[in-house]
C-alpha cells in the first residue's frame, strides 16, 4: 500500500505530538502501530493543525483521503490540508 493513494474510514481514538513539538498526529487506536496514523507537520499547515481544532476530531469517525507512507514501521498518512478529514455522520 506506501505510495498509493486510499481512502480510509474509522474513528480517532487518540491524538498526540511528536517530542520535538514539530508534527502532530491523530490515530485510530491507542497504540499507533496497530493502525494507520494521520500525521500532521506544523510548517504545512498554515496554522491549520492546532492541538485544539485536531482534538474536535477524537471520538469522531472520519474520512481521509491520501498517500499512505511509513515511518519506523507504521503506516502513516501525510495530511496537507484540513479538509482532508472529514467528519462523518
């Protein structure tokens, strides 16, 4: 699947921040190599990937479309733009 473009449904279970404060990420289990993770890299996002509006998407089911990569073993999908996780009803 890295280097393909998917899109996936699932709902967030946890978000978190990278030690050196430079990437975020929500992922949909507790334990981030169990599943696919979004990641979020703060000078992307335009001021965009704020703690505050990635927490709005924790317990929500989301729709995600992107470029699936890895990083130390787990599946990661690169957000660009906010839009690209949508709420789902």
């Amino acid at each position: 699947m890295t280097g393909k473009t998917v899109t996936i449904e699932g709902t967030i279970a946890a978000q978190g921040e990278s030690k050196s404060g430079t990437v975020r990420y929500l992922n949909f289990s507790k334990n981030y190599k169990d599943t696919i993770a979004l990641v979020f890299i703060l000078s992307q996002g335009a001021g965009d990937f704020s703690k505050e509006k990635l927490g709005e998407f924790v317990e929500k089911k989301v729709r995600v479309t992107g470029v699936v990569g890895t990083h130390n073993d787990a599946l990661q999908i690169k957000i660009d733009k906010l839009e690209q996780v949508q709420v789902q009803p």
